[in-house]
C-alpha cells in the first residue's frame, strides 16, 4: 500500500506528550523488551544488566534472555564470571550473535570491573565507556535501568526509526537521535521512550512494512520516511 507523503510535524515536542501517553496504554500487555524483563527479574543488578546488555546486540530477546539465564547460573560477579575462560563463556552463551567476539568482551570487562572499579558496575557514563563493547547505547540503557537515571534516553534502531518517522528528529545516526530527543522531548519521557518505542517497533512500527493501519498514534505521526505499509488485516493491538 503508498503512503502519500504528509508534512513534517512543525512542532515535535507538541506531540511527544499525546503519543507516549498512547503508547503507555497499548504497550500494556504487550513482549517487555529482553533487558527489562531481566532487569526486573534481578532486581536491577547492574553487573547483570550490563552483561545482558552486551549480549543481546543483533540478537533476538528470547536467544538474550536465554543465554544470560545459563551464563548466571554459574556465574553471578564480575570475579567469578572473570574466572570462565572464554571457550566457556562461548559455550553458555551460544547461539548470541557474534558468540566468541562478546565472550572475549564479557571476560575483558569482568576482568577490568574487578581490578579498576572495585567488582561493581560504575555508575558514570564516561567510565562506562571504558569497558571493552560498550557504547552510549549500552551505557544508556545501564544507567536508566540499573541505575534509575531520570537524565539518560537509549537509542537502538528502533528508537531511532521511530522518532524520525514521528518527525520527533531529522538525524541520519542513532547518535545523533539521542542527542537531538533531548532537545525535541521533555525530560518526563526520558527514563520511557527506549521502552515504548522498542516494544511498539518491535510489535507494530516496524522497520519495513509497519503496520500503520492498526496504530493507535496514526493520526498523530506524519510518517515520515515510510513508503509501503502492511497490507495484512489489521489485528487488535489495543487490550
Ligand atoms: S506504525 Fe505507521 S503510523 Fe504508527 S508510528 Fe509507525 S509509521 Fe507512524
């Protein structure tokens, strides 16, 4: 089906507020991204979070979910999981994507948590940085979930999509996005939009052929950027 093209939204920030209150209410049922379901499942624990993390980059959040389950069974700590040799790692974390690739970079950072920061996850984005395969994407999403922080917006792929299809930004780079959302949104909507663009990109805003015709802020997104939506039967997305 052609999208005829609309205009851009002319104030982004005016139409924050209306969307994610709809998307608060139609997420409500709906898959919890991989990380939160593990960050609710240990209590935050920032060691685990940020291990999860780590894992599930290009990976599907059932294979995440799965993978950090076996990895912290046998090991919990950032001393005990430095201990694993990498081949073991591998093992308990196969089929992640990029298996041996994070194995080495797990061990490295668990290895780097226990001699510079004492076998706890700093609570600093510019330490964050420091660990072997962690970006701001990572260090974002450690510091709002672990850490509670009111002041951090992660941004994945689907963050990003979604807020230029909205109109939200016009950026070419999930970095960009970050910092440009914190510009377009009020800081209320912080600590939310990496969940409710995540599970509504992953459930309907998709990245090709979103299914537009059953989307509860249809009428407020411009959709920009998109040329072909579904063509399926709308299903019931909304409890
Ligand atoms: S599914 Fe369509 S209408 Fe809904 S946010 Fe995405 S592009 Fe906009």
């Amino acid at each position: 089906m052609n999208v005829p093209k609309r205009r851009r939204a002319s104030r982004a920030g005016t139409q924050v507020e209306p969307v994610m209150r709809a998307l608060a209410r139609a997420i409500d049922g709906l898959e919890l991204p991989a990380i939160e379901k593990i960050s609710e499942r240990q209590e935050e624990d920032p060691f685990q979070v940020l291990i999860a993390t780590l894992l599930s980059a290009r990976t599907q959040d059932a294979t995440t979910l799965a993978a950090s389950t076996r990895l912290f069974k046998v090991a919990r700590t950032p001393r005990t999981l430095a201990k694993l040799t990498v081949k073991q790692i591998e093992r308990l974390i196969y089929p992640v994507s990029f298996y041996r690739h994070k194995a080495r970079h797990v061990k490295a950072t668990c290895r780097i948590l226990h001699e510079r920061f004492g076998g706890r996850v700093p609570a600093a984005m510019e330490d964050l940085l420091t660990l072997p395969g962690v970006g701001r994407k990572t260090a974002n999403l450690v510091l709002t979930l672990a850490f509670k922080s009111l002041k951090n917006i992660c941004v994945d792929t689907h963050v990003h999509r979604i807020s230029n299809r909205l109109g939200w930004v016009a950026t070419r780079t999930p970095a960009q996005t970050e910092q440009s959302l914190y510009q377009a949104t009020d800081e209320q909507w912080w600590p939310y939009l990496n969940s409710y663009l995540v599970t509504w990109g992953q459930n309907v805003c998709r990245p090709v052929y979103p299914r537009c015709a059953e989307c509860v802020i249809r009428e407020l997104c411009p959709q920009i950027g998109v040329t072909q939506v579904s063509k399926t039967e709308p299903r019931k997305v909304v409890a």
